[in-house]
C-alpha cells in the first residue's frame, strides 16, 4: 500500500532512475473486500442504510480514486514526470489510507449473534486492565477522545510494537494509524459524520455509545496475540 512518501530519500532527480521506477511499479491496484456480515447485521446499533453507504459507497470511492492515483503514477514514471510524482502523493495517501482504515473497520465490527460486543477474553483483556484500569476506561478514553477530535478522522486503540503497551491514539482525514509510529491498530472507530449522521445526526456520542454494543474484541484479540509476541 502506497502509504509512505513517494518523494525520493535523495532527490527527485532519481524519478528515472531504475530503482525508483521499480519501486513503485511495485504498486498494485485494490479492489472492494465484501463485507462478512450483512449490511442490516448491525442494527440498531448501526442501520442498514448507513452501513451500505458507507461501504458502496464512500469505501469504494477511496478504491476508485486510489486505482486512478497508481494508474496515473505509472505514467508520470514512464515519462519521469517528478512533478507529477509530488502532485499524486496526497491522493494516494488519503485514498489508500480511507481503503486501509475502511478495511480493519468492517473487521472491527461484528453482529451481536456474533459475539458482537462480548468483552475481550484472555490475553488482551488482561493488557487491557493493566494499562487502563478496565475495559471500561478504555471504552470511555475513547469515546471522550472520538467525540473531541475535531473535524472527520478516526480514533484508535493500538499496540506499540517497540514497548508492547497499548495506546489510544486518533488520526486527521483518512491518515492510518502507522503514520503515528510503529503502532499496530486493534480496533479504529470511523468518526467521520458519513459513518453515523444518517442515524444520529449531529450527536457523535451517541453513536461512539453504540458502536461499542457491536464491536469485534475477539478479532481485536486475535491481532494482539499475533502482534505480541
């Protein structure tokens, strides 16, 4: 995924260069995952209408424009356009990014028949209470700092890999959790308003409130024990 810079370490002179070129003729177009539930699954935490919006919708416009944004890199490459390199960046990272994002969060989401909801079990339940007290706390930092962050982004719970402790963090736009450090994320709550306000209008708590009634620990935990270790 084309989530780092695509500006040379050494200058932009290096464009026609054959290392460059390879590197990101290395990019691949992406496509739309299927969701692994159906979209009135989540109700009411989250309705049918919204969860098709948003999947069909907005998820498959960041895949669209992202395919686009490589397609167009490729040619700026054939002809060592570095101008046109520096111009695609952003679309990329924010393109790839909504696809990155948009994809651990229908991951992040399970159907209550599901186990949807269920607290964490075993070892990331126990992290959880040694770096926050309790799942409740957890659930409540995030929630506070979902509802604060200003403008559309994300917040996150994730693991530090170089400390092994566990984090909230949020993210502005589309940016993924990686552009923060070495962080692995566990969950992302989407807090864009095309997530909730066909639903809850201008009142983001209530849907931070919501959405944990439906969110996904047992994959959260299964992340972490791979990360881990």
């Amino acid at each position: 995924m084309a989530l780092r810079s695509l500006v040379c370490r050494k200058s932009l002179g290096l464009a026609s260069s054959s290392s460059f070129k390879l590197h990101f003729r290395g990019l691949q177009t992406i496509s739309l995952p299927d969701l692994p539930y159906d979209y009135g699954a989540l109700e009411p935490a989250i309705s049918g209408e919204i969860m098709q919006l948003h999947h069909q919708k907005h998820h498959q416009t960041y895949v669209t424009n992202y395919n686009k944004a490589v397609e167009q890199l490729h040619h700026a490459m054939e002809k060592g356009d570095s101008s046109a390199v520096v111009k695609l960046q952003s679309a990329i990272k924010f393109n790839g990014g909504g696809h990155v994002n948009h994809s651990i969060f229908w991951k992040n989401l399970s159907p209550v028949s599901e186990r949807g909801g269920e607290s964490p079990h075993g070892n990331l339940g126990w992290a959880i209470d040694e770096h926050f007290g309790s799942l409740d706390a957890l659930i409540q930092k995030m929630s506070t700092e979902g509802a604060a962050l200003q403008g559309s982004g994300w917040v996150w719970f994730g693991l530090d890999k170089e400390s092994k402790k566990l984090v909230v963090e949020t993210t502005a736009n589309q940016d993924p959790l990686v552009t923060k450090g070495p962080l692995v994320p566990l969950l992302g709550i989407d807090v864009w308003e095309h997530a909730y306000y066909l639903q809850y209008k201008n009142a983001r708590p209530d849907y931070l409130k919501n959405i944990w009634k439906v969110m996904n620990w047992k994959y959260a935990g299964e992340v972490y024990d791979k990360e881990h270790s």
